[in-house]
C-alpha cells in the first residue's frame, strides 16, 4: 500500500511526457521552439527570407540583409539591370584603345565593368530576400558568392572575414559598374553625333558641287530633328541620379598667415570611417565632431607664401644689380610672378626660375573636410580596433548612443537621414558573430501622389469647373439655366433651382423641386413685363430599401455668389467615402542572425550601444511605407 501513490504519480508524469511528446512531434514551432513575437499569425505572414551560415558566413549574411531593407539602393538597382538589358548590347561590349588619361585599356576587366554582373547579380539577391513568405524561408547566399569570385578572380575565404571589408568591397565594385556603364553610353552618344556630322558635311559637299540641283538637304533636316534631342540627352546624362552610396568630400586648407585657400579636390566615398574614442560611453555625434573638426598643421608650404617669397627674392637681387639689361630682366621676372600670384598662385609663372622649395617658408594651415555631395544612403562604420604596439589587437567595447533620426550639414544644405538598419558584432576582435536589424517598410513602386487633390479620390471637395453636359433627368427649365464664363450661374440666390428632402406623399420617393419660376436674364423680377407664373416641376430620386436614407441632409440655405453645384456638394454626406489613414508603425524591426528571424521594436534597436557595427541611415523620403 505505501507504494500505490507512488505508482500513481510515475504513470501521471509519464502520461504528461508523452502528452508533451506529441504536441511537439505534431506541431513542434507552435509553443516550445516559437517565440510569443515570433509565432504569431501576422509575424509568420509578414515574415522575411533568411540566410543559411554553413561555414561562418555571418559576416556575408548580415551584409546582404543590411542591404535588403535599403529602398533606393534597390530602386537604383532595378534601374541599371533594366537599362542594360533596354540598350544594345553593343553599348557595353565597345571598349577604347585609352582611357581618358591616354594609358592602355585592360579590356577583359573594362568589359565586365561595363556588363555590371554584380549589380544583376546583387539585384536578383535582394529581391529574393524581399520576399514575404508565408511561412518559414531560408536561401543561401552562394549564388552571389559566386558572381563576386568570378568578377574578381579569387576565392573568398570564410576564416572569420570582417563585413565593413566586404561591404567596401561591394560597395566600391557597384559605383565602379556604374560609371564605367555611363562613359559607355556617353562614348556611343557621342559617335552618333560625330556620324551625323560627317553626313552633314558630306551633304554640304555635295550641294556645293551641284548648285544647280534643287534637293532637300536631309542632313540639315537631320541636324534640326536630332539638336533637341542631344540637348535633352545631355540634360539627362547631367540630372541623372547616380550611386546612392556614393558622396563626395574635400578637405580645405588654409594659410594662416596670408589666408590663401588652395583648390579642393573632390573625394567619392562609399562609406565614413568614424573612430570611436577610447572611454566608457560617447555618443555618434560626437565621433562626427572628431572626424570633421578643424586640424592645424605646421611647416606647411603655402604656394601664395611661396611666390611672396620669391617677388622678394628678385628684389633683393634687383638692388645689387647695376646692369640695365640686367636689372629690365629681373623686373620682367618680378612681373610674371606677380601676375601669377594675382591670378593662380597654384601655377608656377612660366620661364621665371623660382628659388628652392627648401628655402620656402613654412606656414600653420588649418585643414578641415566637409562633405559637398550627400548621399542618398549613409553607410557609417564605427571602427572599434584598439591597437598596442606592444600587445595584440583589442575590441573597443564603448557604449555609443546613435539617433534615429540624424540631421548631417549647416544652415543652408542640411539633410536629414533616418535609420533603417544596422549590424552588431558580439564577440572578441577577432572573432565574433554578426547579426542584422531591418526596419518593416516598403516603397510603393506605383504611387502616383494626387496633386491637384490631396485628400484623395473620395474626398468631399468639389470639381472646379461647372460640367455643360446636360444631366437626362433635370427638366428644361434648368438645363436652360445660363451659365457664365468663369463657371458661376448668372442667376440670382432666389432664381436657383434647391433640392428638397421631404417625402412625397404620392411615393416614397425624396422629391428634388427647382424654383416655381425662372426669370430670363433680360426681364425684371416685378412688374408689367414680369413672366406669369408657372406650374413646378418635380424630379425624383428613387430610394430602395437596403439603400441609406441620410444620404441627403437638410437643405442648405443660399449664399449670395455661390454656384449651384457647391449647394449640391455641401448637402450631400460624403463623410463615409473618405479613404480611411492607415495606422504607421514604424516601431516595428526584424531582428535577423543567419536563419533566426525575431521582432524588435526602435527601443530594443537603439539599446545595441555596446555592439553597433555599421549603421545604415537613408535620405528622409515621403514615399516609404512601414509595415
């Protein structure tokens, strides 16, 4: 007998295991792997494609995913696929002898840059990760691996590879597809202007050796058709937008001593590099203050400074001169520089010696970078090695607080970016696992705002202009009503037809009766030549039973200069066709590691402070919707 509550509670917790058994073998997702944000019915039909991690490809996949959820990147993707396959394919099969800079050509490598397989094929990548299964979806990323192994020629590792160097890598690949598909399009528009000015010339030749031959000139009618078009071809190769990763910067430098601002040369990036300071927290501002901040520089060579230095060299020489000749010769020397040093300072007068640059004096320069072109999408990677001389590398584990909204430039140029991704890195510097944060939105392909209108198709404003076709089922009386040019009845307040919501008693109809008498525009209201009076007439509206009879309001009273058509409007309740907003949750994130998919909202995305990597921030646009 001691022993039978025993038996009791074994077979109890065996027929519990076993109950436990069945539901996971059944359905093993729904309670005991499935998270509460993860299972639910919207998450698994709004879900994303995952990437599978067969030998440390974390690095690959948090990259592609970062590059997934960015709008215009995928926009400028779709644009540059399609171009090329519109365009001959002789276009971008045609390569120069030399380059711009008279060197040689490599033409196996020109010829795959201007083919863009990397942009095809990092397209056909993130429209498969954009995709939005019903359920559970997991791909691989092999299929690209191998474009980019093919259009560089070499292996690419999975020891442990940094993703800030693979996304440089793709990163710099597609502007470089880029610009060299358009110097392809520029060089064929400009060989089919050069043929057509060779017919022309042919044409002219002709004419002038038979004057006599009264023809058309077909080349000049050919230069009149095709001048607007290579206008507006050039106005469209200038306004056209480029890599939306791609900006530009240049670092100015001053002279502190005669203020003398040397020309800047443009620098394209892809990505800014930020250093993050060696302390316990700092913020993303502050890293941008270090980058951009003004430095000062010693033992400089200013050109200004340097050609001041020589105007007094030949001075000193002047005076110790006692030839004329002589004396004419070093003045025309001084003069040169001088008009050098009122024109281009940067541009040595010609066959004026000037002395060594080792006799130059050295100046303090201030040296600052500003960015001149803002890119439609801000890659910024925060780079956190820590180097020792004396030691290994380490991982700076600073907590850095980031917005989601960053306003970048001064007063007059300032952009606003907003934050749409961004790659963590847990682990040591040298090992580690990255993982991926998208924000839930879209961008509508076939929106087409309403400019005229912007509540919409079912708003209640009204058509500006009064409509001159007859309505069939208004009387003559009214159809006869005279209207003026502006679109206003000519009618007085008290000579306009009203609508009337009072049930007739003959059916149950709602009756809409114009004024018993209409004047003409040429007789007066009162007296002899008044019109007699005349019978009314009534125009009816059937209304059903399933039909909503407050359709119609009470009638409104009449103002005085207000058309017809905006009493019609005004009594009718259009509240119920008005297009209903829809709620924005742009707190809504996917949280992404390989295969692992999870819901986060912007508070969980911003507390990564002590793990952010990249950060992915996109030009502020109207059009984006989020999920």
């Amino acid at each position: 007998m001691p022993d039978k509550p025993l038996t009791v509670l074994t077979y109890a917790a065996s027929a519990s295991l076993a109950a436990v058994a069945l539901v996971y073998f059944f359905n093993p997702n729904q309670f005991i792997d499935g998270d509460s944000s993860t299972s639910s019915a919207s998450t698994r039909k709004k879900g994303i494609v995952g990437l599978v991690n067969p030998a440390n490809d974390c690095f690959i996949n948090s990259v592609l995913q970062s590059l997934a959820g960015l709008g215009d990147l995928r926009l400028y993707l779709i644009r540059e696929v399609h171009r090329r396959q519109l365009d001959d394919a002789s276009i971008y099969t045609t390569v120069p002898e030399k380059d711009d800079q008279g060197k040689d050509v490599d033409v196996a490598k020109l010829v795959r840059l201007q083919g863009g397989a990397v942009t095809q094929g990092l397209k056909l990548m993130l429209d498969q990760l954009n995709e939005r299964p019903i359920y559970k979806k997991t791909i691989s990323a092999h299929n690209f691996i191998a474009v980019l192994e093919h259009a560089f020629d070499s292996k690419i590792s999975r020891v442990q590879q940094d993703a800030q160097e693979l996304l440089q890598l793709v990163a710099e690949r597609l502007s470089e597809e880029y610009h060299a598909g358009k110097r392809a399009r520029q060089r064929h528009k400009q060989g089919q202007r050069d043929s057509v000015g060779e017919y022309d010339t042919t044409g002219r030749l002709e004419d002038a050796q038979e004057p006599e031959r009264d023809t058309l000139n077909v080349s000049a009618v050919a230069s009149q058709l095709l001048a607007p078009i290579s206008a507006t071809e050039e106005s469209t190769t200038e306004d056209e937008e480029g890599f939306p990763l791609e900006g530009q910067t240049e670092a100015r430098v001053e002279c502190q001593h005669c203020r003398f601002i040397p020309r800047a040369t443009p620098t394209d990036f892809v990505m800014l590099n930020l250093m993050v300071p060696q302390k316990g927290a700092t913020t993303l501002n502050e890293c941008f203050d270090a980058h951009f901040k003004t430095e000062y520089i010693d033992d400089y060579k200013c050109d200004k400074c340097r050609l001041d230095h020589a105007i007094e060299t030949l001075e000193e020489e002047l005076e110790f001169t006692k030839s004329q000749e002589q004396q004419d010769f070093i003045q025309s020397k001084i003069d040169r520089v001088r008009r050098a040093l009122e024109t281009d300072p940067e541009k040595p007068p010609q066959r004026v010696q000037l002395p060594d640059i080792k006799h130059a004096p050295k100046r303090k320069v201030a040296r600052h970078v500003q960015i001149t072109k803002f890119p439609k999408v801000l890659v910024i990677h925060l780079s956190r090695s820590m180097y020792d001389p004396s030691s290994y590398s380490q991982k700076n584990s600073a907590k850095l607080s980031f917005p989601e909204r960053l306003p970048i430039g001064g007063i007059l140029n300032r952009k606003n970016y907003r934050l749409l991704g961004l790659v963590t890195h847990k682990g040591t510097h040298n090992s580690g696992h990255y993982e991926t944060f998208r924000r839930q939105h879209l961008y509508p392909p076939t929106s087409r705002p309403h400019v005229k209108n912007p509540a919409g198709p079912y708003s209640a404003s009204v058509t500006p202009a009064v409509s001159h076709q007859p309505s069939p089922q208004m009387s003559g009386s009214v159809l006869t009503t005279p209207v003026k040019a502006n679109g206003r009845s000519s009618l007085s307040p008290a000579e306009r037809p009203s609508f009337s919501s009072t049930p007739s008693p003959a059916a149950s109809t709602k009756s809409i009766s114009p004024p018993s008498s209409i004047a003409t525009p040429g007789s007066a209201a009162t007296g002899k030549d008044a019109m007699p009076p005349q019978k009314t007439k009534h125009f009816s509206l059937p209304v059903t039973r399933d039909q909503p009879t407050a359709i119609l309001s009470p009638p409104v009273e009449a103002k005085p200069d207000e058309p017809a058509f905006a009493r019609y409007s005004a009594s009718l309740d259009l509240s119920r066709f008005k297009r209903k907003k829809r709620k924005t949750t742009s707190d809504r994130w996917w949280r992404i590691s390989d295969e692992k998919i999870k819901e986060c909202n912007t508070a969980d995305v911003l507390a990564m402070q002590r793990d952010v990597y990249m950060l992915f921030y996109e030009m502020e646009r109207s059009d984006a919707i989020d999920l």
